[in-house]
C-alpha cells in the first residue's frame, strides 16, 4: 500500500460540502466512488477540511493509502477523466505512511469574497455574497486586526460541534479590494458600480462556520452597526453576541499547509 496525497480544487454549488452524507453528492463520495473503481477494492479518503455545502475551494487536500501501481500523474488523468468538470485533481503526490491530510496540516487559509455594490455580475454571484450597503473598509481593517494572535474563538463557532476547545491562532486577517484585479474565476467587472472586497484569514485551525461568523460580523461592522473593537467578543464567549453566519457561497478554501 501507499499513502498519497491529493490536492483539489472544486466549484461547491451544486454539492453536500466536503463529507459523504446519505444524500447528496459530496467531493469525499466522489473520490472514494472513483478510486474504489482503480484500486479493486473500498478507499477511504481523507480531506484536510470539511467544507460545508457551497463552499468552494481552490486547495483542498485529501489523503488515502491506494494499492494501485499506477503513477502519480497518470493517476490524476484518470481521476480527473472521471470526475464532473466542477471538481479537479490538481496534483497527485506520494507521500510518507504517516501523512494525514488533516492531522498533518499546520494551518489552512480561507478568503471570503464580498460584492459591496447593487449589482453582481451573473457569472460572479454564486462565488460572493452580495452587500449592497458601502462598507467601511478602514473600520473593518481595524477591526480584523484584533483577530489576529491566539484568541478563544467560541463567539465564533456554531452550536453542536464536539472539539475540546476553541482556541486558535489567527496568523493573517485583513480586507483587500480585489475590484481591479478580481481573482480567478470572478471576471472582469465582477461588482459593475462597486467594489470586490476580500476577508483573507490564515490560523492554525479553524471552528466550524468560524470564518463565516467573522465574516458576517465584519460586515454588520463595516455597515457601522457595530464597533471595530471586537475584544469583548472573545471575552465573552458567546456565539449570540457576534454576528451572523455569512452565507456558504462567499468561502473558498485557498489553501492548506504542511
């Protein structure tokens, strides 16, 4: 047997998330389906996050142990001949045994992508969550600097998940306006009278819906509802007192460290 390692991207509209669910088509189900088909036999993967239904990623990693003696790259042809068109195998690696897409990674960074304006191009919508309101860019820097550093995240995760605790290490968080140069897949004129805002964050680890959360609270801070000054939250602990949970559709997965 070896052990590999998958790098992935894929468009999440139209899927569960990253986990096999009873319905649904996940990304997970997808890769097992296929490399079950190669290798003979049941394959369990791995993924290195779990992203939630309408999520999108451009670095997803995923990690199985494969008996097939086919090459690393012949592999991803044969995995991306049979996969939809809105999931890609980026790069098939062979790894140490020991490696876990998940339990190895070191950190994972996210981008959450606002449309700030009363448009969005049609070919932009499903990958932004439109905020038609002007924001105030320079109160949500001032506040996305108080998330970076080891903090308890708990007014940040959602209800109902099982981790030990909610400490995390923020290393990067700030707001960039991409409205000139939108990143690949958004097109040209992405905002058409407005502007293509980003929430770039980098940790450790991340909570459930924990970007989401700050990204909804970002944004009731740049509409002025709320002050830039996020301290209290942490010390407070409580999920009700942030803000909302952004919608899936604005979150890509960037990429996850080893």
């Amino acid at each position: 047997m070896r052990s590999l390692k998958l790098t992935l991207a894929y468009e999440g509209t139209r899927f569960v998330g990253w986990q096999r669910q009873a319905d649904g088509t996940s990304i997970q189900g997808l890769l097992e389906a296929i490399l079950g088909d190669i290798d003979g036999a049941p394959v369990a993967v791995a993924g290195a996050g779990r992203t939630d239904a309408g999520v999108h990623a451009l670095g997803q990693v995923a990690s199985c142990t494969l008996a097939s003696a086919l090459d690393a790259d012949t592999l991803r042809k044969a995995l991306n001949a049979r996969l939809p068109a809105d999931v890609r195998v980026l790069a098939v690696d062979d790894v140490p045994q020991a490696f876990h897409a998940r339990f190895s990674a070191k950190g994972k960074r996210y981008r959450y992508v606002l449309a700030n304006g009363p448009m969005v191009s049609p070919f932009a919508a499903r990958f932004t969550w439109q905020v038609p309101g002007r924001l105030d860019v320079t109160a949500m820097q001032q506040a996305a600097a108080h998330l970076v550093g080891t903090h308890d995240f708990s007014a940040f995760q959602s209800t109902g998940t099982d981790v030990v605790h909610a400490v995390r290490t923020v290393t990067l968080a700030e707001i960039a306006d991409l409205t000139d140069e939108p990143p690949t897949p958004l097109p040209a004129q992405a905002v058409p009278g407005g502007r293509l805002l980003a929430f770039e964050v980098a940790a450790n680890g991340f909570l459930r819906h924990m970007v989401r959360a700050l990204a909804g609270t970002l944004v009731e801070v740049g509409l002025r509802r709320r002050d830039p000054d996020l301290r209290a939250l942490f010390e407070s602990a409580n999920r009700a007192l942030a803000g909302p949970t952004a919608p899936a559709h604005g979150l890509w997965l960037v990429e996850v460290n080893y």
